[in-house]
C-alpha cells in the first residue's frame, strides 16, 4: 500500500510539473526562511566570497586609476579598431542586465507566477549589470570628465548633443532604463523592507530599513497603491527590453561598416541580451539555491521554464548567424561577403567558432529535459553560453572593425593586460554589489510568495 | 501584523514630511544644480565681463582715445594685416612721453623700459582659450568694428578717480562675455552687426534703425559667407 | 507638562536643523564637485608661444624674434623690385617718389596720415595736432609743413625723419612701413600744395 503510494508520487512528479513551491509552507514560514539569513551572523563563507569580489573592485579602480591618469593608451585600442574590449564589455553586460527586468516585467504581465521567486535578484542582478555596462563607455572616452557633454543641458558654449547620433539616443536608453529598473526593483521591495524593519534586532537595522520602508505599514491602501503602481510600472519596463539593445545594436547597425550595417541587428541583439541574461540568471540561481537553502521556492519547474526560454532565445539568435551568412552571400556585396568570410577564417576564427559552438550548437542540449533539471549540467552550459555571447560580441565589435573598406587602413586589435583587468574587474563591481545585496536584503520576495502562498492554497480547496 | 514595540519610536514626526521634500525636491535639486549652474557660467565669475584689471602703468583709454583722439591703430598697428592687434613698443609711448609728462611718478616704469631695453608687461583682458583661433584682421576686413566686441573702450576711465593714479588702479575690462554662444550670435547673423569699413575704428557707431537692410547689403558686398559656413567647427577650431 | 512639551519641541527642532544642516552639507559638496567639474579644459592652455609671451630659450627672453637685417616685405620683392629705403643717392636726398603717385596712393597716405601723424601736425598739416600746445603736459608743437622751411625739404628729408626721427619726433619705422612712407609724403605734398595756393 504505501509502496504504490510511493510510486504513485514519483509517477506524479515524474509527469506532472513540479509545484512551484515544495513543502509544507505558512506564511511565517516563508518569512523566515527568507528573512532569518540576514538576522544570523555572517557566516564565513560570505566573507570569502565578498573578500575575492572586492579583491576583484579593488583592481577594477586601481585600472580605472591607470586609465584615467595615463590615457587610453594603456589599452590595446588604436586606428582602426577604436572600440575595443570596453564596447564590448559594455553591450554584454547591457546583455546581461536584460534578463532581470524581462523576467519580472514581461512575465508578471503574462501572468506567470513561477516568477515570483526570483524576480528580486533578477532585477538585482540586472541593475548591477547596469552599472558594470554604464561604466565603459565613460571610461573609453579620450576625457572621461566630460561625459556630461551627451547630455543637453543650457550652456555659454551653445553646444546642444548631435540627436542625429545613435550615442546620444544610446545615454538615453540606457538612463532610462537604469532609472526604470531602479525604481521596479525598489518598489517591489518596499513592503519587504517594512517586514525587515518589523524583525530587525538592532536599533541601527531598524532604523535603516525603515527609512528604506517609506513609513510601509501595511495598510489596504498601501497595498492599493502599490499594486497600481508595481503594474505600471511593470508596463513601462517591458518594452524598455527591446527599445535598449535595439538602441544599442544601432550603435552598429547605422554605421556603413561591413559587419554593422544591417537591418538584422536589433532584434538580433534582443534575442542575444536575453539569451546571455537568462544564463547568467542561471548561474546566479543554482549556488544562491543551495547556500540560503531556497530549494523549496526555487524548484526544478523554475530552471526547467528559464531553459526553456533560454533555448528559444538561442535559437533566434543561431537564426540570426544564419541570416546574417546568408545576407552576405546573397546581398551581394563585396565588402561584406569578405567580412564574412574573414569572420570564419581570419585572424579572429578561433573567437568566432568559440561563439558558433557555445551560442548555436551547446543550446541544443536544451532540448533534453534531463538537461533542462540537471543543474550541474545546466550552470556549466550556462557559463559556456555567458562566454559564448562575450565572445559574439566581441566580433561584433572588433573584427568588424579590423577590416575596413581599405586595405591601407586595417590592423588587428590585441587586448593589453589593462584591457583585461577592466574587464576582470567588473565582475568584481558586480559580484560585489551582489553579495551585499544576498547579505542585507531579502533575495527573494516575501510578499509575493506569501500571496503565491495563498493563491495555491485557495486552489488546493477549490480542488 | 506590525509586532508591539516599546522601544521608543526611531523617526519624530518630521520624518514623515522631509521624506516627501526629499522625493520630490530632488528633481527641483537636479533642476535648481543645472540653472545656477548656468547662471554662475554666464555670470561675471566666469566670463570675467566688466571685471578691472590693473595695468603695470594705469593707462587711461579714455584719455587717449576720446580727450586726444589718437586712433586704435596708432599703438595698436598690425591689428589690420595680423591675427593679434600687437601691442605698442615702449618706444611708441615715448613719442609723446619723451615730452609729455616727463615728471609723473606713474609713468617711471615706461621711462625705466625705454632706458633698459627691458618691455613693460602688459596684463592680458581679452583671452580666448588656445583651442580658439580669432583673427582680428579678417573681422575689420568684413566690416565688424573694434566696439563690438571691445566696447566702448573710449569710455574707459580708471575705475576710482582718486589723484595721483597708480598702477593699483584697475582701468581696463572687457566688455563682452567671448562665449561660443556670444561668438555664434554673430556668426549665425552676421547682418546685424556689420558696419562700413570706414566705421570700423569709430568707437561711437551704433547700428542704424535701417541695419536690417544696410546689413545685409553690406554682407553681400563684402562676401561674407553664409550661417552654414560661418558656424562650421573650423572657422575657429583649426 | 508644559515644560515636558516644549522639551520635546526643542527635541524636534534640533533634529530638524540637523537634518537640514546636513542636506545643505551635501548640496554644497555635490555642488563644488560640479564646479570642478566645469573647470577650464587642459586644451585651453596649450603648450605654444602666444604673441609677445615671454621665452627662456632666447638670450633676450623674447619668443618674438626681431626681422633679419634687410628683410623685404613679400608684396614688395618680385620683378619690378625697387628699393624703397633709397631715400639718398650718394650724400644728397632724392627728390622724388619712388612708386608711382596714384590717387589710391595718396590716400592710402591719409589714411596712414590721420593715424600716425594727424595728432602733433594736425589734419591739415599746420602744426595744431590734438596733443600738441605750448602747456608743459602738451607736446611742443611741430613747424607746419606749408611755411617756407619745410615745403623746400626733398621727399628723401621726410623720408629720413619718419623712419628715424628728428629733433623732439621720435622714428615711426617700426609704425609705418616704408611704402605706406611714401604714401604719406605723397599727401603731404598734396597737403603743401592745396595750403600754399589757398
């Protein structure tokens, strides 16, 4: 009897999808699962992984000191290739920083709740990205103290930014953006941060989390208001998505360069930022699940469905890689027959197979649900993915740049080590914020599992 | 839901109020940061328009120029066929200085360069940044006249009237701000300033009620380019 | 109970002024971050000699350097070259103008006239020059060129007093170059004439 219950069970699991939260959970006890961390002791494991990440910042300003004292001379960039790894670095990490919003904006509009989980350190993880891909290109400019000269703002000189440019319309896209997610993200903290300041032990804990809160007291008209505004919110974010690195790809697709000048690009770009986002989404999840213990919110059914979608956005982004072969060859044009040609074997073939194999091909792996669950198998594949599309971008950006129209005027770009300590470092900026983030705020929203809570028990006793 | 306390409260009863100020004050901020901004750049602080400055002598422009009527090119020589307006030599004072005012303590530096060798120097007013090439000579060629951009230099009297004058005495300032926006102003309209070449050194023309069309005529006849060409970024950034 | 309250008030007040204090302290910090910010730019000031700026370089500490001995203007070097500083053939001075007397000449001479000459000799030449007067702050004033004196003079003489100087007048060479010289002797004959036939 209990035998063929047990097989019932597993029959159940092994058909059915998982449920979106495991276990026997209350309302308290999905607060203080999330909330009890932040209240205990910092435990040693933290301060390892914070200590290397800030080791990391640490190298990220010290080059960016170098940077700014010495000139951009310290990079490897130069005629012709004069976007080197800062664009590059920037673009993947303006990548990176889709996935956040795409899942708590867009699936929050399409009613999907597997969300809930792990919207909060989504949207985290896309406003540190933000900030990482914000960065370059202040620092690739020749005088990074004026960087406000993109923006239009009065002035004796009569000086007014060049709207013709998509440079300036990228400063706008990506301000916006920035201040959009910022403002999701915290208004989907705010009755959280209330619930942390109810719990805090210390008066210095309470008072800052309550200065966070905004004087948050549960009222049903708090609530109101926040729902409406969460909506809306939620509504402006989501095609901020595709406005951005749509922006960000006409950096490319405007100029006449062979390689950047096709129609192709912005929703070639979308496709290639979410793609990159989920995997680093991915990435994050699997060993935050396993140090806070979140595997009863954050289940096989949430990995199973960002699979999923991940393998949709590889696939659009591999039907990119065709068309943009296939445009080469059958536009006509002998520039970019030669780009293309020189993308798969010239000097820069060994990135471009890099990203054929980790971008087109490993995703197809995806199609096997035994991968979808097996998280070893599926953070491996997501960092080969994360470099994948780092390496995508970076022949976007420089081979396409290596060959111009000219003969007389190519070069070949080779990155200096300060080139690669900016980018090391930025993992730095990010995994930092991101550990402060894990340690002082709620990585996953209370409020909204405890209404999750609800809403499955009602249908439990409906069934 | 909230937990009983009895911990006296953290925030008085201000807070509630200085947390709506800071929300919503912070755009006036980020407005209010841009508009004095930019009334500090276009103030005196910045463009140093009317500020004195002293001179190693305290040389009165409106002596020189409205009592004795000594033209601009008189010192100022290769103002019509150079780039600078050239300062005059020691040895230009002392036309006159040789005999005029041979007992004046106020004049002991010119007498002292003249005898030395040694030149007097002279506190730049009018400074353009290096990146900004201004060529006097094409702009008295075109019909734009020492006062417009100098103003009326022949009205200049040491700033405090007080006797005996020393060089502590500030006696010279500029008129005009020498921004890119007062430059373009012309530049983009260059009828409404332009005068006859014969006007060019008279510090009391003022444009006429009928400059409208004297301005453009005197455009098309002295061949001055068009807006388009005028504010191009290498008339002046070569 | 009185006393408790306004205890309290004045609780409230000073953390009022606190919190004010504060944000006025950072408004100015952001601020004076911002005027840096808009501080003149490094390309403002480049490393290259302005005119008449002072040099180490040269002995004379000038980075203007003087004109070799014997440097020609370009307009007046090519083909029909004449030698404009021949204002003496031998011992004597020469009695006429090098280059042709055109209209445009002379006044071009009026011009150069008004400018450099006009304020001692005055506009018609009679020695009433605005500057000019028998005061001691005035400059004592010159012959004017129609009395008999100076009309017989030869145009090398006027020659030789602009470019260097005579009795009180100092030299003009460095004010007027030695076309527009001639330019001006040629308006001052004119000058001579128009006032001996008056």
């Amino acid at each position: 009897m209990a035998q063929s219950e047990n097989i019932r069970e597993e029959a159940a699991e092994e058909f059915a999808p998982p449920p979106v939260i495991k276990g026997r959970h209350t309302f308290s006890s999905i607060t203080q699962k999330i909330s009890a961390p932040i209240f205990k002791p910092t435990p040693t494991g933290w301060f390892l992984g914070f200590g290397l990440s800030f080791a990391l910042l640490m190298l990220f300003m010290f080059s960016i000191a170098r940077l700014f004292s010495r000139g951009i001379g310290i990079w490897g960039v130069n005629q012709p290739v004069a976007w080197g790894l800062a664009i590059t670095n920037f673009v993947w990490w303006i990548g990176i920083g889709h996935a956040g919003t795409l899942i708590s904006a867009m699936l929050l509009l399409m009613n999907q709740k597997w969300r809930t989980s792990i919207n909060r350190f989504a949207e985290a993880m896309t406003l540190f990205a933000l900030a990482c891909a914000g960065l370059y290109p202040i620092l690739h400019l020749g005088r990074p103290e004026y960087f406000y000269w993109l923006l239009p703002y009065p002035n004796i000189e009569d000086v007014w930014p060049q709207f013709r440019s998509p440079l300036v319309w990228d400063v706008f896209a990506i301000l916006i953006y920035g201040v959009v997610s910022l403002f999701f993200w915290y208004t989907g903290l705010l009755p959280d941060l209330a619930t942390m300041r109810d719990r805090a032990k210390s008066r210095a804990a309470w008072a800052i989390y309550g200065m966070l809160a905004l004087g948050w007291r549960n009222d049903a008209r708090h609530w109101h208001r926040y729902e409406r505004a969460y909506l809306m919110l939620a509504a402006l974010a989501t095609p901020l998505v595709v406005s951005v690195h749509s922006i960000v790809s006409y950096d490319f697709s405007v100029a006449i360069l062979p390689g950047w000048h096709t129609t192709l690009s912005p929703p070639y770009f979308v496709a290639g930022a979410a793609f990159s986002g989920l995997a680093m989404v991915i990435i994050i999840t699997i060993p935050l699940r396993a140090a806070f213990r979140l595997e009863d919110f954050i289940t096989k059914r949430h990995f199973d469905n960002l699979a999923k979608i991940m393998l949709a956005m590889g696939l659009l982004v591999t039907y990119g890689y065709i068309i943009e072969r296939f445009s080469a060859w059958y536009g006509g044009n002998l520039y970019e027959a030669y780009n293309a040609s020189e993308r798969a074997r010239g000097v820069y073939a060994l990135m471009f197979w890099t990203q054929i194999v980790s971008n087109a091909i490993a995703p197809q792996l995806l199609w096997f649900k035994r991968v979808r669950t097996n998280l070893p198998i599926l953070f491996v594949l997501s960092l080969v993915i994360c470099t994948g599309m780092w390496f995508e971008r970076y022949v976007i950006v420089i081979e396409s740049l290596h060959r111009d129209f000219l003969p007389s005027s190519w070069g070949v770009f080779s990155a200096t080590l300060w080139d690669w300590a900016t980018l090391v470092g930025s993992f730095g900026l990010f995994l930092s914020l991101l550990f402060l983030f894990v340690r002082f705020l709620p990585s996953v929203s209370m409020s909204e599992m405890r209404k999750l809570l609800q809403q499955s028990k009602v249908k439990e006793d409906e069934a | 839901m909230t937990p009983k306390r009895t911990e006296p409260r953290v925030f008085p009863r201000f807070a509630n109020k200085l947390a709506r100020v800071i929300v919503f004050g912070f755009v006036f901020f980020l407005v209010g940061i841009v508009l004095v901004s930019y009334l500090i750049m276009r103030s005196p602080l910045n463009t140093g328009v009317g500020v004195g400055h002293r001179q190693p002598v305290p040389f009165s422009h409106e002596r020189h120029v409205r009592s004795l009527e000594i033209d601009c090119r008189y010192c100022h020589s290769s103002v019509e066929t150079s780039s600078f307006a050239g300062m005059p030599p020691t040895e230009t004072c002392m036309q006159c200085h040789s005999q005029v005012g041979i007992n004046q303590t106020i004049l002991q530096p010119v007498r002292l360069s003249y005898e030395t060798g040694q030149p007097l120097e002279w506190m730049r007013v009018s400074r353009l940044p290096d990146y900004v090439h201004f060529n006097h000579s094409i702009h008295l060629n075109k019909g734009v006249g020492c006062v417009t951009c100098h103003g009326r230099i022949d009205e200049m009297v040491p700033l405090e009237e007080t006797f005996p004058l020393d060089n502590q005495i500030p006696v010279i300032w500029q008129a005009e701000p020498f921004s890119m926006q007062w430059c373009l102003n012309c530049h983009r309209n260059p009828e409404r300033f332009v005068m006859p070449r014969e006007q060019v050194f008279n510090m009391k023309w003022q444009p006429p009620s009928n400059q409208d069309t004297t301005g453009r005529k005197l455009v098309e006849e002295y061949k001055i380019r068009g807006a388009l060409d005028l504010t191009s970024c290498s008339v002046c950034h070569y | 109970m009185t006393r408790n309250s306004r205890l309290l008030h004045t609780n409230a007040e000073r953390d009022r002024r606190a919190a004010i204090s504060l944000c006025s302290r950072i408004a100015c910090v952001i601020i004076f971050l911002l005027f840096i910010a808009a501080c003149t730019q490094k390309m403002a000031r480049q490393p290259k000699y302005r005119p008449l700026e002072p040099s180490n370089f040269f002995r004379d500490g000038q980075s203007s350097r003087p004109l070799v001995p014997g440097t020609i203007a370009r307009e007046d070097a090519g083909t029909n070259f004449t030698n404009l500083l021949a204002f003496k053939s031998g011992d004597t001075y020469v009695d006429s103008i090098p280059i042709p007397v055109t209209a445009q000449l002379i006044e071009r001479g009026r011009e150069r006239y008004e400018i450099y000459c006009a304020m001692c000799h005055g506009k018609t030449g009679e020695g009433d020059g605005t500057v000019t007067g028998t005061l001691s702050y005035r400059f004592p004033p010159p012959p004017p060129f129609s009395s008999d004196e100076v009309r017989h003079h030869p145009a090398g003489f006027y020659f030789d007093v602009i470019t260097n100087g005579y009795r009180t007048m100092g030299r003009y060479s460095h004010q007027v170059n030695a076309r527009d010289r001639w330019a001006v002797i040629a308006y001052i004959r004119k000058l001579q004439g128009s006032n001996t036939y008056k």
